[in-house]
C-alpha cells in the first residue's frame, strides 16, 4: 500500500498545481469510503472526521435521506439551469426566507462560498451606489480576486491582485488585545477604528461591512457579544450594508440557530451561505431584502447557479436537521465538548486558549507568553490523526 501511494502522490505532483497539496506529506491518507462521523483509508483504518469535510459534511457523510434525495434528482432532472423555471430551486429559496433572520427574502444561487461573497459585494455596490468595503482582518473570503481582496490574511492572497476598493480593519480578538488595553474597551477600540478608517482611507461613503460572526480559517475567533450591535450603526450612518458570512457558522453549527449571527442580536443585509448547505454537493446561496435584491438589474449567470441535484442535496440537509432537531444537539454536543476541551486546558498550557460556539471550538496553541508555537501545532496534529 506503501507504494501505491508514492504512486499516487506522484501522479498527485505531476499532474495538478503545487497549490493543491495534500495535508500530512509523504503519509497522506487516501480515504476510500466514509460514513457518518467517520472516513477509512485504503488500508482499512478508520479516522474520525472531526473536520466534517471541509465544514461541509453537517449531517454525516454519505447521509442515506440526503443521499437517496440526490440520487433520486439526478435520476430525474441534473441541470437544467435557471434559464428554465427550476422547482426544486424556487423550493429552497422558500425554505431559505423561512428559516433565515428578519427580512431576508430573495436568493441568488452560485456554487461556492467565494461566489456567494461576489454575489453579496456586487449587490451591496449596486444597491447603495459606493464602493468601499470594510472588513476584518484574518478574514476568509474565497479565492477569486476579489475573495483575496475581502481576505484579511497574507498567506490566502495570491497574485498581488487586489480591488482597490476593500479595507481591513481590527478584528475583534479577545486573546490578543492591542498592548495595554482593558478588555472591556476592546469594542470601544474597535469602534473608533472603523470612525477613523472610515474618516481617513474611504469617502465616508460605504457599500458595505462584511464579517464572518466567527471567524473560520481566521482560527475560530468569536466576536464579543456586543460588537456587531455597536458597529452596525457606524456602517448604517456610512450609508453601507452589513454582509454576514455564514459560509462556515451556518446551518446550526454554531447551536440553538440557523445562523450564527443570531446569537448576537443583529439582523444582516445580506448572508452568504456555503460549505454545510447541501452536505458536500457545490452550493452558494445569497439572500437578500427584496428591496436590496431590486437593485441587480441587468445580465448576470451562474451556469451551475440553483442546479437541481445541489438544490436537492440542500433541502433534504435541511430536513435532515429539522427532523432531528440538531441545532438543540449542537448545543448540547458543544457544550460537552467544551468542556472537555476546558478539561484538557487545565492539564497543558500549551493550550493558551479555548474558544467558539457550539459545535465550532477551537484551541489556541502557544509558547508561554502567548507566541503561537507552530512545532507543537503540527506534532499535535500528527497525533491526533492517530485513529
Ligand atoms: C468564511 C468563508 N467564506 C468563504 C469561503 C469560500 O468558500 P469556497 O471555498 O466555497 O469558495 C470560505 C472557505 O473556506 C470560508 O471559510
């Protein structure tokens, strides 16, 4: 087996970019089949999947209802495009208005979380006539140029391309304040940073505020409870928008909601929604006001855009979580691992934070004194691949 992978790693090196690279070097694992929680290699050994996919798998890969509601669109209708009126599309958009907070109402299709970020960023300029754009530092936004653009880290923004018209301010991020500072004037802080971009490095004038409420690949940062109630009114007075991305924190991850902004008691212009959505099948969703959604007039298409066996995979992911009330379980399950996550802090210090929301935790791993402490990271995970 040993060999069949050099092979296949080979081939992995000749034949696709360098980017696309494998996690665990000369050892990666070629996952055969998966079920559940759970992915076996070629060599029969069984891992659990504590990543679910790419935080796409939300309801257990190879889910026999979603799965079966997949299989059945394909054998029925595969594409036809929204060229054609498109049932199962129409559907999910019903579904998507119930079930999202406040006023949030008309849906555009894509097939991916950085397209869904276009579709938000491209609505909020045409709807409010500006440009600028603010967001977060360590931010993930997608890999297309503007997704680089909207990414507030150095590593995912390739090429040197960048609109011109995006701006980063300070995340919040309460285990690294700013040197000195009290952390109940972190919001205060943060604040006055958004004033001060907005009074010296744009017109004044905003299309919108894009944030993830947690942030993803950023490392699991959780805003304070207070922070988007107490930006919104800057954005709002800056004639802007607030986009939330709940490309990761949708679907009840997050516990108790559908979506993460939830828990922090403010209602979104736009949500952009990915990865979980159809359980593994390419979706992006974003949803809009039908005012905001007025405002995109004129030619614009997604080929795979709202095709019926994604549209499928969602709506049958949805009932999967409905039927099985697994925003109440994602809560309870988070909080166990929470604490067992707590536990494992008091025991080793390495582990400098324990942070997130529901079933979306995270550990910070650190050197005394806070430096992050990369070594430890990777022979942690090396071990923790162990099945
Ligand atoms: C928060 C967030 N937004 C957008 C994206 C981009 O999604 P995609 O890779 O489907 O284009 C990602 C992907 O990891 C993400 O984590």
């Amino acid at each position: 087996m040993d060999d069949h992978r050099a092979d296949l790693l080979a081939a992995h090196r000749q034949y696709l970019y360098p980017a696309v690279t494998p996690l665990y070097g000369e050892h990666p694992i070629i996952v055969e089949r998966a079920r559940d929680q759970y992915v076996w290699d070629v060599d029969g050994t069984r891992y659990l999947d504590f990543f679910g996919g790419v935080l796409t798998v939300s309801v257990g890969h190879a889910n026999e209802e979603v799965t079966a509601c997949t299989i059945a669109q394909l054998q029925t209708v595969q594409h036809t495009s929204t060229l054609y009126l498109n049932p199962i599309m129409v559907r999910l958009a019903q579904k998507l208005a119930e079930i999202t907070p406040g006023r949030l109402q008309r849906t555009y299709f894509t097939s991916s979380g950085t397209e869904a970020n276009e579709t938000a960023v491209l609505t909020a300029r045409m709807y409010t006539g500006h440009q600028e754009v603010i967001t977060l530092r360590h931010a993930y936004a997608g890999r297309s140029v503007l997704g680089m653009s909207l990414t507030g880290q150095g590593t995912w923004r390739l090429g040197g391309a960048t609109d011109p018209h995006v701006r980063h301010v300070r995340n919040p991020y309460p285990y690294r304040l700013p040197p000195g500072l009290d952390p109940d004037r972190l919001v205060d802080f943060l604040v006055q940073d958004l004033e001060e971009t907005l009074a010296t490095v744009t017109g004044g004038k905003l299309a919108a505020f894009m944030a993830e409420p947690i942030q993803g690949v950023g490392g699991f940062i959780v805003a304070p409870a207070d922070y988007f109630k107490r930006i919104w009114p800057v954005v709002r007075a800056a004639g802007g928008l607030l986009i939330i991305d709940e490309v990761q924190t949708g679907w009840g991850r997050t516990g108790h909601f559908w979506c993460g902004i939830e828990h922090w008691g403010v209602e979104p212009d736009i949500i952009t929604f990915a990865k979980g959505l159809a359980n593994g099948a390419p979706i992006g969703a974003t949803i809009t006001t039908p005012e905001i959604a007025e405002a995109v007039q004129g030619l614009t298409f997604a080929t795979f855009g709202g095709n019926p066996v994604s549209m499928a995979s969602a709506l049958a992911t949805i009932e999967f979580i409905e039927k099985h009330n697994l925003l109440e379980n994602a809560a309870v399950q988070g909080a166990r691992l929470r604490a067992g996550l707590e536990a494992l802090r008091a025991d080793f210090p390495l582990i400098g934070d324990v942070r997130g929301m529901g079933l979306m935790q995270a550990l910070e791993i650190v050197q005394p004194g806070q430096a992050p402490d990369r070594p430890a990271l990777s022979r942690w995970w090396t071990a923790a691949r162990a099945s």
